[in-house]
C-alpha cells in the first residue's frame, strides 16, 4: 500500500507545530524568563520560567530529568519493560509513576464509559501512530486485535495488575499531562515563582508573571498551524488538547487520524475536530480531551457536567466553536 508522506513523522518539525502555542506577553527584559526546549514524549517540550536565575535554570534542568524518567516508565516500546511482561500474559506490579497513570487512566476510562480506554495499545500499534510509518491494517487485523480491548477485564489490586488474558496498555492518551503536571511540582518546589511547561500543545502554568499578566493560550484551527481557532487567558491551570490533525495519514483519498474509537478499531468520527480542555492538572485535561473527542459533543459536554475549574472549547467538523459556560467568564476568551 502506498502510504504517502503526509504523516508529520516523530522527529519533523511538523510535530513540532503544537497543537497549542503558548503566547507568553514579553516584559522589559530583566522580566524576561529562563526558556528551553527539548524533544521528549515524541513532541517538543518547552519549559518557560522565571526568575532567570540559576537556581531557576537548574530546575529546568531537573524537570526535563524527572520527564525522561516518566517517558521512560511509560514507554510500552521496550521489550525488557513491565508493560511488555503484561502483553505477554505475566503477572506484573505497577510502581511509582506507572501506577500514577495508569490509575488515572482507569479513572477516566470508567467516567466515560470507555470511550477513553487505556487498553487500547494492541489497535493502537496496529496502526503504527506510534511509530513513523502508520498504515491502514486489514479489517479481520482490527477485529482480533479489538478481542485484547476492555478497560473493565483489569483491575489495579494495590500496585498489582489483574487480568485473564494479556494486556496492551497505551498511555499516550494521558502521559504527557502527567509529565507536565510532574515537571511543574520540581519547578515549584525549586524555587520557579511561575512559569510553563508546553509539551505540544498539552501544558501547565503557574505562578505570577512580572506584571501580573495572565498566560495567554492560543487555541489552533483545525486546518492551519498558523491560524488560531482562539485565545484562552488563563491565571495558572492546565489546558490539553486533542485534534485530529495532530497525527494523521492518508491513503486511497482518506484521511485517517490518531484517536481511535474503543468500539470500532478506526479513528473517532463524533463530528469534532479538536476538543481542548482547561482544568487544574494536565493530566485531567489531557485524559478528558481524548475522552471526548471520542464521545462527540452531547456525550462530551455531558461529562464535563458537575466538574468545577474544567471548560472546554470544542471545534466542530461543521467549524462552529462550542464553549462551556465558563469559557469567557471564569477563563478569558477570545474567538478568532
Ligand atoms: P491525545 O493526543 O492526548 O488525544 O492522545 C492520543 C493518543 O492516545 C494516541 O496516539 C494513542 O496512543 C492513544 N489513544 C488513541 N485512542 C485512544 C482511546 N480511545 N483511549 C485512550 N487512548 C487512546
Ligand atoms: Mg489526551
């Protein structure tokens, strides 16, 4: 099969092209923060932090570490790993930040009825969104590997992991927020008095800027990396987003994309095109938003329901813009 292309390969720039830009307002120059960037969990990673100190730059510095060591925990690729063991049927006991995550995924995974489903790695890998050369797989492929799907044949007993049959965990729908949640703690507890950490599009700030200025957040058009869909101002929080021009192919005049439906095997068709989520922790946001994105709007806005501090900002295929009621009063907004 000719697989053009198109697909923004791990390493190209085009991943790097986030889903969300951060927009930081820049001050007179002694206001201005510490800023790296370094390519972790298949995305760019962009930590910004103030002061610019070197206590400040050593906190950069540690918080990339703590992600490595999340990326490397989480990591289903690696064959002498604790989630290889599970796809081979073994008994296995979760620890420290795989324990984290997967816990939380299992959360959500019951809060939406499974439309977000963590048990999904052996759909996933067939379509190689994880890899650099992704292909449409055979439907009788998707039917056997949809037998290895179902979030409620687990059950997470302490740290041990309990199943009667293999399991292919993928963590991807929920990682990255995790991550960035964790690097924000070490920024914190290292003396950053504010800043963010934006791993492609999924990100957390905190803190005060010099000026007082909120953080203001681009929200990206479907169709275009340099057009915004809008601009969400934020005081400190986190905000993820899941689209469907994040990870794509296309072949035989379609376009396939990386979200999957737990039900089907192929990518979530609800009528969306981005979801993007503002709550307290970017894992929340991270897992909700890939939720959604497979539940569609009705399903969507009706999980969200109750949650205090989470908004949502929806396109739609149609290219209306859905907010939640707190969009444009508890965090700013502006449509583009
Ligand atoms: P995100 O970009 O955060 O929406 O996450 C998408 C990633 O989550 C994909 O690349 C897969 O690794 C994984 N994934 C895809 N579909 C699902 C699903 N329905 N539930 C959980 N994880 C998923
Ligand atoms: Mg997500």
């Amino acid at each position: 099969m000719n697989i053009p292309s198109k697909y923004p390969l791990t390493k190209s720039l085009a991943l790097l092209v986030t889903a969300l830009s951060f927009l930081l307002a820049s001050g007179c120059s002694q206001d201005k923060p510490y800023r790296e960037s370094r390519f972790l969990m298949g995305t760019l990673v962009e930590i910004a932090a103030y002061p610019d100190t070197n206590r400040v730059r050593t906190a950069v510095a540690e918080a990339y570490v703590r992600m490595e060591a999340i990326e490397a925990a989480t990591d289903h690729r690696k064959e002498d790993s604790v989630l290889a063991a599970l796809r081979r049927g073994e008994r296995v006991t979760l620890s420290g930040d795989l324990r984290a995550v997967f816990a939380s995924a299992m959360m959500i995974a019951r809060e939406s009825s499974g439309a977000f489903d963590p048990t999904m790695g052996k759909v996933v890998s067939l379509w190689g969104f994880d890899m650099d050369t992704p292909r449409l797989p055979l439907e009788q492929e998707l039917r056997n590997s949809l037998k290895t799907v179902g979030f409620e044949k687990v059950t997470l007993s302490g740290s041990i992991i309990k199943a009667g049959s293999p399991v292919w965990l993928d963590l991807g729908g929920v990682a990255k927020g995790y991550a960035v949640d964790e690097a924000v703690k070490v920024l914190k507890e290292q003396g950053a008095s504010a800043g963010i950490v934006n791993a492609g599009g999924d990100l957390k700030a905190f803190g005060r800027k010099p000026g007082g200025k909120r953080w203001r957040i681009g929200v990206q058009a479907p169709d275009d990396h340099q057009e915004l869909a809008g601009v969400l101002e934020i005081a400190n929080g986190a905000v993820a987003t899941s689209g469907d021009y994040e990870r794509y192919f296309e072949t035989g005049g379609k376009r396939y994309h990386h979200i999957l439906d737990p039900e089907t095997g192929y990518p979530a068709r609800s009528g969306l095109r981005s979801v993007t989520i503002v709550a307290f922790d970017c894992l929340l946001a991270d897992a909700l938003s890939t939720a959604i994105f497979v539940m569609g709007p009705e399903k969507g806005l009706e999980l969200l329901k109750g949650r205090d501090g989470v908004h949502a900002v929806l396109v739609l295929e149609t290219g209306e813009v859905l907010t939640t009621s707190g969009v444009g009063s508890e965090v700013g907004f502006e449509r583009r």
